[in-house]
C-alpha cells in the first residue's frame, strides 16, 4: 500500500516536473551530509552539522599585503612605453615617447591622520633633462601625490599637499574643473592619468545634508604642463608657423594664489553643482610684448553642472563663464577674450559590452567685435563659436580583458579634428599591454588640433602592476 | 489483542497522514519560497560586509583574481518577511584592491529593483567620479563569469515563478522571464535548501533549453545567526570559464553610515568600515 502511493507520487511527480528528472545538486558543505538522492527519511532534514556554527568564519581571509590593516600599503607598477611620428617634423623628434617608468604608491594609516605618496621614477629617452622640476614634471622624478588627510570633525575631510585633482562632468572636456592638466602627456601617448597634473593645494571639504563645499587653496599658482614646443610642435602666432624646439615657449608665471570651490548635492540621483574659481589662465593666454615672454593672465570662472539618469543612458551638461579679468573689455589683442563655455553631454550602453557616448562642446568668444577690431593684422581670425562634437566608444572583448577604444574630437568650425584609438589587452592580473595613436587633422594650421598635425604618432607600452 | 494492535497501527497511520497533510498544507507558498530566498541570498540583516576574492579560470586554465570588499545597506528598516516588507532599495560600495589596476577603485550601486540601478565608478589615479551607463543588469562583473544580476540580486517580478518539484532538501523552482527579449537565457532552475532558502544550485538554460551556465553553493556559514554563502560558483558550459568566489570577514548589521554611499567616500575610502 505504501510502496504503492509512493511510486504513485513518484509517477505524478515525473508527469509534472520533468525538471525534476535532472539529478538535484548535492548539498554545499556546512548545510547537511544529506544528499537528495538517499532514501527518505535519512536525509530528510539536513541540519547543519555540529562544529560548523562554531566555525571561525575568518578562518578562509584571503588578506594580503593590499589589507587595509597592514600599517603601510605599497602598490604600483613598471612600464616601458615607446612611440614614433607617423610623420616627419623638422622640428621634432621623430621618437614621440621613449620612457621607462616606476610608480610607487604607498599609503600609511596612522591613528588621526592617512599619508599618501605617488612618486614616479622615469628614465626619459626623449627629454632628456636629467634635472627634476617638480612643477612641470621634468626630470628623472614626477610627484604625483605627497600629501595628508585628516578629517578634524565628523563633517569636515582636509588633504593637504600635492594631490590630483578633478571634478566637473565633461569627458576629456573640461570647463569649471581649472586644475593642472598636462597636455604633453596627452598628446603624446600616455597613460590617460597622466593628462592630470598634480597640484600643491589645501583641500578642504565641509558636508551638510543641505549642500556639500570644497574649497580648494592652491598657494602658488600651478600652471598646466602646456604644450611649449618641447615636446609637441604648435603653431606660433609671431612667426605664423609650425614651431618645435626651435622656438620653445618661455612664460612669465604669475605670483599668486588660486582658489576653487565647489557647491554640490544630488537630488534624487541627480547631482547638481555650483563652481568657482579665481586665479589665471591655466595655459598660456596672454603674451608681454617688452619682455617676449607667455603670460597667464587673470581668470575668474563661474559655472554650474547638472548629471543624472536620461533615457537609457547619463545625461551631463555643464556651463561656465571665463571672465579674463585683465581684459574685461575684449580690446587687449595680446590677452584671451573672455568666454562662455557650455557642454552636453550623452552615454549608453549600447548593446553588451559596448558604450557610445557623444558630447557637444561650445566656446563662445565675448566681446567679439572688439577682439576683431584690435586683431593686429594678416593674424588668424578666431570664430566667435567654436564648436565642438566628441565621441567615445568603447568595446570590451575576452571577458573584457580586450578593451578597444576610439575616442574622437571634431570641431566642424575649426575644420579640425583628434582621434585617440586604443586597444588594451589585459594578459593576466600583472601584465597588460597597449597599443594605441594620436591622430590630428585640419584643413588649416593654425586651428586647435590642426596645429598638432606634425604630431601624429603611433604608440605602444608593457606594464606590469603589483 | 491482534485486532487492537492493528486498530493502533491503524490510527497510527492516520495520524501520521493527518501530520503528513497538514506539514503539506503548511508548506510555503512559490511565492513565500522566493521571497524568502531573495532575502536570505541578498537582504540578511540591514547591513552587512564581507571580503570576497574571485577567481576566473578560462577554457585554457588561465587564472584571473579579483579582491574586493563590499558593503551593503537596505533601504527597508526591517528584516520582516511580512508583506515583503524586507524587500526595497539597497545601496551597495565596492572597493577593489586586486589587481593592481583596479587597486583603491571604487564601484558604488544604489540598486531599485524594478528600475535602473544608479552606478558610479571612482578612478583614484584621476581622482574622478564616473558616473556608469549601464542599462544591461546581464553583463560580466569585473569580467567574471557572474553577471551584475548575480551579484546585486535579480528582481523578482521580472521573472514567473513555479514550484516543479519538491523533495528532502529542496524546493525546485523554475523560472520564467516576464519579458524573454530582455535576456539570454528561456528560464533558469534553483533548488533551494528547505531549511535555510538558501539557493544551492542554479541553472540556467538558453533559449534551445540546452544548460549553459550553472551557478553552485559550495559552502555554508551560519554567521551572526544568518546562513551565509562563502563560497560559490559559476560556470559557464558554453565558453568554458568558470568564477570562483569566495568570502571572508562577513558580518552583519555593522551599523554602516548611510553616507558611505556618497561622493565624500567614493573620494576618501571609509578605511574604519572597510577592515
């Protein structure tokens, strides 16, 4: 009778779960010795074996040398990275990059307070100034990082020293975010990291539940590690030509401080943020006649930026006014007009694996008649616009270990663009190695990217990480 | 006499048909089973944190590790499988120490189920704050073979669910997309502890019902009173990789500060809550 309504529920059972045909998984240790296929009443109730509730569930950590309880963490990498032009520059190398470098990155936990230091070794083939100058990272040594962090109440976090720096929402666009960028290492082939230079500052940063402040104090003004002639041939205005080494940009630093600050909250999801800033032109923009000297003039910028989910994808758009406050009027031939900056910006996920992502980014010079009126003549006249369209793909492969990237400026006014493909190739948990171009196009040579068009070059590297 | 042993042998079994009857009657519903299930697997106390190491093994036997700890808050005050009043918003912090190009990353998800999850992404060396696209819940983890899905937890009303079997230590639930263009696979099986809901074995099968990828338990921690998974895996029988991970350090209701899951720490780890 019993073995008759067993094989009866066996039988309706089989009828109604063929899924149930497939043999089920035996139990994971520390549930139960009871497997289904025994008979019932043997396994019926897995308990959990004694022992294993006294199990020290630390007894499987992993923890290693990147622990955060290990009182000093060293992490870093080598790398070999090597370029040449696609093309010939009489004023250039033909070698683009030719470096081997070593960055070491140590953090130290110490009861009030965390250091941190980012120092990169460099034995540079192509620059070959062996004496170091911390501020634009020439030399046989690059501070990235030497500074300290503490947080002197529960709502105030301070970092204190050189650091790197970043906020806004562009994607390799960059409007209220001023600190240094170094646009060598960009062009060149480098490590995206790189195009972030470090800064000396005082960071402070105060939270609320109402709205968020960072206060930036950079004590002596940090320039970008603009492109000079050194490195990168440009166009030069005064002898209305492509120049390199032949003519290298000398400055004339300003003596001063800057400050940046940044109001931000997130709504919802959406993050919104108020931004000023007051100091100089980054890059050179302005030129002293008596002294034939590159200067950077007075610059405060005031702007906002918005980020959040749109459609399928994350909406950004970010504004901002340059006022260059040493010629408010426009009429100053020798020093950047003031502008108006603003761009939009898209990402999606496209199918699997690969996200697109399109940017519109405008310069609208003011005072554009007065700029015209005091342009000295035979000079390249500027647009009022400037536009811009950036797009960036990215498809990863082999269990994203292959990682293929294009991303590409192109300004239908300047009749100029950038391309920067790449692919990535993650050979195993230390190595990984890249290939990978800086492309410049342009009808004339004188526009943003069209001056760059001796530039073209073609790179690779090896690292390894640890 | 014989009649009177056989009378109580009988109500005996009548009795124990009655029991049988009524454990059967008291048996949870598919409903009650899945939610239980998803609570155990993603919403066990209100906060919690574990150390995980992953490790990928491809077809040619090549090992890849990943080394993260997680920390994870729900949005529900409460534990309480009432009304499913466990069930909501959760936010979670990923902080990356292996390799060593992900070191000190950070990967933050405020996760609606039902909705689209917000991400973010902090790259240290830029010290940038990156908002992530990703509309695809079915795409690898950190280039694992678990999917964001597996790891966050996937959201019940996307899929039907059915009780196809039951038996001593299971309940076989099979599970059938709501929408099957959203993804890969035509419905995927759990068999699902009795005692604790844990999710033992999952297979999922691809829209040939053939099994191509398999997600197991292979150990259990009843940690602070909650059964935990320390160690899983899953495979995937088409490409032949396979993802290991394993955890340590797991504890609960730690008290994690909702701002944790904020730009102030994507920028400056939460070193105290990450140990």
């Amino acid at each position: 009778m019993l073995r008759k309504s067993a094989l009866l529920t066996a039988l309706i059972a089989t009828q109604l779960a063929p899924l149930a045909q497939a043999a089920p998984p035996a139990l994971p240790s520390g549930i139960s010795t009871g497997s289904p296929s025994m008979p019932a009443g043997l396994g019926s109730k897995p308990t959990l074996p004694g022992g294993l509730t006294t199990q020290d569930p630390d007894s499987n950590d992993f923890s290693d040398s990147y622990d955060d309880e290990t009182p000093l963490s060293i992490s870093g990498f080598w790398e070999a990275r090597g370029g040449l032009r696609t093309q010939s520059d009489s004023n250039e190398r033909g070698t683009s990059i030719g470096e081997t470098r070593l960055q070491l990155e140590m953090q130290k936990e110490f009861e009030l307070f965390t250091a941190n230091l980012t120092t990169d070794l460099i034995y540079d083939t192509v620059d070959r100034q062996r004496h170091i100058d911390l501020e634009q990272g020439k030399g046989w040594l690059d501070l990235r990082e030497a500074n300290i962090e503490f947080s002197p109440a529960d709502f105030i976090d301070i970092k204190l020293g050189r650091q790197i720096l970043t906020w806004g929402t562009g994607d390799l666009l960059f409007i209220n975010d001023l600190f240094s960028k170094d646009w060598n290492s960009f062009f060149i082939g480098r490590d995206e990291e790189y195009l972030k230079a470090p800064s000396d500052a005082i960071k402070s940063s105060f939270f609320s539940s109402a709205v968020n402040v960072d206060l930036i104090i950079t004590p002596h003004f940090d320039a970008d590690r603009h492109i000079d002639g050194r490195r990168v041939s440009y166009f030069n205005p005064t002898l209305d030509a492509i120049s390199g080494q032949n003519t290298i940009i000398k400055t004339d630093q300003p003596h001063g401080s800057e400050v940046a600050v940044r109001l931000y909250q997130t709504f919802g999801t959406y993050e919104i943020a108020l931004y000023g800033y007051d100091g100089f032109w980054k890059s050179p923009a302005g030129f002293d006649m008596t002294s034939g000297l590159a200067t950077f003039p007075e610059l405060s910028v005031y702007g906002a930026s918005l980020r959040g989910p749109l459609s399928k994808g994350i909406g950004n758009i970010e504004i901002g006014y340059y006022d260059s406050k040493d010629d408010s009027s426009g009429k100053d031939p020798l020093i950047s007009n003031s502008e108006f900056r603003f761009l939009v910006g898209y990402e999606q996920e496209l199918i699997k694996d690969l996200t697109i992502s399109v940017q519109y980014y405008l310069e609208w010079l003011m005072d554009y008649d007065n700029y015209r009126n005091t342009l000295p003549p035979s000079s390249h006249e500027r647009d009022e616009y400037r536009h811009l369209l950036t797009t960036r793909l990215t498809l990863l492969t082999l269990n994203q270990n292959l990682r293929w990237s294009l991303f590409a400026y192109y300004s239908p006014s300047d009749g100029d663009a950038y391309l920067r493909p790449k692919v990535n190739y993650k050979i195993d948990d230390n190595w990984s190695a890249e290939v990978g171009g800086n492309f410049f196009l342009g009808e004339q040579t004188h526009t943003f990217f069209g001056q760059f068009r001796h530039n073209n070059n073609l790179f690779a590297a090896v690292r390894y990480g640890f | 006499m014989k009649k009177t042993v056989q009378n109580r042998l009988a109500s005996l079994f009548l009795a124990a048909g009655l029991l049988a009857s009524s454990v059967a009657f008291s048996a949870p519903s598919v409903d009650e089973i899945v939610n239980k299930t998803n609570f155990v697997a993603y919403y066990q106390g209100q906060d919690g944190k574990a150390k995980v190491k992953m490790t990928i093994t491809d077809e040619q036997g090549r090992d890849r590790t990943r080394q993260f700890t997680i920390l994870r808050t729900d949005e529900p005050q409460t534990d309480s499988l009432e009304n499913n009043d466990y069930k909501g918003d959760q936010k979670m912090y990923v902080y990356f120490n292996r390799p060593a190009d992900v070191n000190k990353m950070v990967f933050m998800v405020w996760k609606h189920p039902g909705g689209s999850d917000d991400r973010w992404l902090y790259l240290p060396a830029l010290d940038l704050v990156k908002r992530i696209a990703a509309t695809d819940k079915r795409t690898s983890f950190v280039g694992s073979d678990f999917y964001y899905e597996d790891v966050s937890g996937r959201n019940l009303e996307d899929d039907n669910h059915e009780l196809v079997s039951t038996d001593d230590n299971y309940y076989v639930i099979k599970n059938t997309p709501v929408n099957p263009d959203s993804v890969e696979f035509s419905y995927y099986t759990m068999y699902i502890h009795k005692e604790t809901f844990l999710p033992i074995q999952t297979e999922y099968y691809d829209k040939n019902g053939a099994l191509y990828r398999t997600n197991k338990t292979l150990k259990v921690d009843t940690i602070e009173g909650f059964p935990t998974v320390t160690k899983s895996s899953m495979e995937n029988l088409k490409t032949k990789s396979k993802t290991v991970m394993e955890y340590s350090k797991v504890s609960y209701n730690l008290g994690l500060p909702e701002e944790i899951y904020t730009e102030r720490f994507l920028r400056k780890a939460p070193r105290k809550w990450l140990r």
